[in-house]
C-alpha cells in the first residue's frame, strides 16, 4: 500500500514593520515569541526524527527566513533530509508554497503571479533544486490560480476531495484541464476521513499500530493506490503533544511491521500514469465550508466578524492606490514595470543589489537618488504583499494580533511610498479603516495604522 503523509508546516509573519523584529508574545512563555515555542515542539523534534525525510511537505518562506536567522541548525537538517530524496529519487519531497500564504483566488493576477514566483524562487534557494509541487495557502483554489502554477513550471498541487468533481467517480489523482492550450494540470486530494482523524481527534494517533492496521483494512480495495494524509505540520508536536514521535513511529517501525511503503506525490508522479480526469470546483478551500468566504466576509465559519467585509474591501483599495503609485513611477522606467517586482524576491534574498537588477530590467543608467526611490517603491510592495497574509482574515475576532499585522504593514507600505513619490494616501486610507472595528473591545483599523505610520516617521527622522 503506498501511503503519504503531508505537513503543511507555516507561520504567518509576525515581524513588526518598523524594527523588524518579532515582540514578546503573550502565551508563548517560556520562549519570547510563538515561532520559538512551535520550533521547539514540533520543528526541531521532527528535524530530529528524520521525519522530514518520509513525508511530504511545504515549509512555508515566512517561516523558512526565520529559521535562516534563528535555527540554521533545524533549517540545515530540513533541507539536508529532503536533498537526500532529490538525489536518490531525481524528485524531491518538499513542496513550494506561495509566499505570504495569501488567498490566491481572492488576489488580483499580478499578485498572484508575484507570490508563485517568490514562492518558488524562495524553494530553490533553500533546496537548490526547482519544486515539482505548490502548496496553495489554505488550498484556495481556482483556475486562474492553477493557471499561474503551470504558467510557472508547477506540476501538481493538494487539493480537498471536496473541491474537484471526478469524472464517473474514479479515484484520484486528477487531471484537471487548463484553458488556452495548457497541459492538463496534475491534483492530489487527500483522504478526508483519514486526515480528519489525525487533525481533530487525538485518540486516533495515540497507538501507531492500530493507527496503520485500520488504515490497512478500510482501504483494502485500492492497494495499488496513493493514500494521501494531509494535516497542518504544527500537529505534530506543537497542537497535539508527542505527536511528533508517533509520526516518527509510523514512518519507520510500525511501517515496516504491517508492509507500508511510503511515497510522496512528486516519486509517486514518476512511477505512475494520471488517467482520472476530474473538473474543479471554483473558489474552495480546505478549512471554509463557503468556499473562500472566511477570507472576505461574514461567514457560517466566523459568523461574528462583520469587520472583515469593510477590512477586505479597505485593504483591496489601499492595494490598487499602492499599484497606481508604483506604475505611475516605475512604468516609464521600465518597459516591464511588473516583472521588476517579480524580480525583486532576487533582491529580498541578497542574491543581486537593486541596481543590477535595475540594470538588468532597462538600459537607463541609474543615479543614487534614482534607485534609492525605485528601492523605496519595491519595499512599500513588499510591505503591500505581506498585509493580505490570509491569518489576518482568519479568526472571528479582529481584537487579534494577525489583523493588526496585516494593517501595520499596510501603513508601513504607505508611508514608503509618500517617501518615494510625495503622494500621502494616509487620509483616504485612515477613512476606510475607521471603518473596521472589534464589536468586542472597540478597536479601530485607523487607530493601528495611525500608530504604525506615526512610527515609521519617527524612525525616519531618527
């Protein structure tokens, strides 16, 4: 029987704008932050256990620059154990993710074209190899969406049984057919009774054997089929306590006790022929029961947050102000104004300087004062892609820190952008956020943003 086991393993970015540095979390004592406490209980053990080497996996970028600053040793280890797989397999068993884990049918086309590429540039600089596989944030989905992938290089991706429809009811993996001449695109879907076992119901992993013989009689029928487990990665050891070493027990021991051969879909991809064909149901995710509505509005899975409505639509406006600013200033600089913010990842990872990239996007010769404003536009884009990181949208209450994120880097990718062209979209912006509020406590998105702003113009005069 072929058995995999996916960890989606992701940390939204918890840096403050202005210093860049994380703050002291409430609730992650004894550790400073969340990022440290989780390293400790699930990233660091599972590095530990090889465990990395026998799943599948996405390490999200938001969280893998973190650990290029704070654990170079779990890092090391990650990727060492999914290299080994690359060069004993021709394929390895990570997969990229796009980078700031943004609901990508919700994005507009640049954005999302953005995010894949700086998803996968930020792959092959850790793995030194290109992804076969994205992991779509929250595995929102739809065509356009597969599109980007495959326009990208992607091949395949996870997806929930829930959001393809097969064609006669045949067993998955699925081809999905892609419009204007794209080869059909390769879907996985996971076993959604299995995985709903291992995410919700601790009981369920306390006894790896049992864990594996159940699985070996309730897919009997299919044994020549992949049987997919898809879960967050934090499960294991962080949300549910020792799950880490059950994972490493089912990997090794209990598979080789009961015949289970582990696989992952890139290997598996290579082995195998996809013949099933399915269609995809447009707009879904893996944890919103309407789709991708938990992302844009109220509701019957946060049915209390009537902020997110006026948030979305306030942050879609503050995005499209920081677009025309950007365009206004760089398009007649460069005769593909976008492909430099696609490009600019190249930068964030120190593998060129702004002015060569410049240079290499134009035949302009560049003066300091140039680049630095060209430098300030790309950097309030930056700040624009991480304030529509999906966990601000998530839970039901804005009275959270992952909203506030998402507005402070808003009013970080403002204030960067009068500095560079003179052009103040606080007022407006303020406007649309005075709007968003906690029925809880009373909290206002003006009042975030007019802090974070007043901030980054203190450190400026500094």
């Amino acid at each position: 029987m072929n058995l995999c086991i996916h960890g989606h393993f992701y940390q939204p970015p918890r840096e403050d704008p202005i210093s860049n540095y994380i703050p002291d979390e409430i609730g992650a004592q004894p550790f400073g932050n969340w990022n440290e406490r989780i390293l400790a209980e699930c990233y660091t053990p599972n590095a530990r256990n090889g465990s990395f080497q026998k799943i599948s996996f996405n390490v999200g970028p938001t969280l893998m620059r973190w650990m290029d600053d704070f654990a170079l040793d779990t890092r090391a280890e990650i990727i060492a154990q999914e290299r080994r797989n690359y060069a004993l397999n021709g394929i390895g068993n990570g997969l990229a993710q796009s980078y700031h884990h943004s609901i990508l049918p919700l994005a507009t086309e640049q954005d999302r074209i953005t995010q894949v590429r700086w998803g996968i540039k930020d792959f092959e600089l850790h793995f030194g190899h290109s992804p076969a596989g994205m992991w779509l944030p929250e595995t929102a989905v739809d065509t356009a969406t597969l599109c980007t992938l495959a326009d990208n290089g992607i091949q395949f991706t996870i997806l929930a049984p829930w959001q393809v429809k097969p064609e006669g009811g045949a067993a998955g993996p699925y081809l999905i057919d892609l419009p204007d001449g794209r080869e059909p695109f390769v879907v996985f879907t996971y076993d959604q009774e299995l995985s709903t076992r291992v995410s919700f119901l601790p009981s369920a992993t306390v006894n790896g054997d049992l864990f594996l013989e159940s699985i070996l009689k309730s897919r009997a029928e299919n044994p020549d089929g992949l049987i997919l487990i898809a879960s967050d990665g934090e499960l294991y050891g962080h949300h549910q306590p020792f799950r880490d070493l059950f994972l490493s027990y089912v990997l090794n021991g209990a598979s080789e006790k009961h015949g289970v051969q582990w696989t992952y879909p890139g290997k598996w991809l290579k082995e195998h022929t996809v013949r099933s064909r399915a269609s995809l149901i447009e707009k879904t995710s893996w944890s919103c029961l309407h789709g991708v509505d938990r992302w844009e509005k109220v509701c019957g899975c946060t049915p209390q947050a009537y902020w997110k409505t006026p948030f979305r639509e306030a942050l879609n406006q503050i995005g499209e102000w920081l677009d025309n600013a950007f365009l206004d200033v760089i398009a007649p600089m460069f005769p593909e104004p976008w492909e430099l913010r696609h490009r600019y990842i190249d930068v964030i990872n120190r593998q060129i300087s702004t002015r060569e990239l410049c240079l290499e996007l134009s035949d302009g010769s560049w003066r300091e004062d140039q680049l630095n404003r060209v430098q300030d536009l790309l950097s309030a884009q930056y700040e624009r892609q991480r304030m529509f990181t999906s966990c601000g949208f998530y839970h039901d209450e804005f009275h959270r820190i992952e909203p506030q994120n998402n507005i402070a880097y808003a009013a970080k990718a403002v204030f960067l952008t009068e500095k560079a062209t003179g052009l103040d979209l606080a007022p407006a912006a303020l406007a649309l956020l005075r709007q968003v509020y906690s029925q809880k406590t009373g909290l206002k998105g003006d009042t975030i943003f007019s802090q974070t702003l007043l901030r980054a113009k203190e450190e400026c005069r500094n």
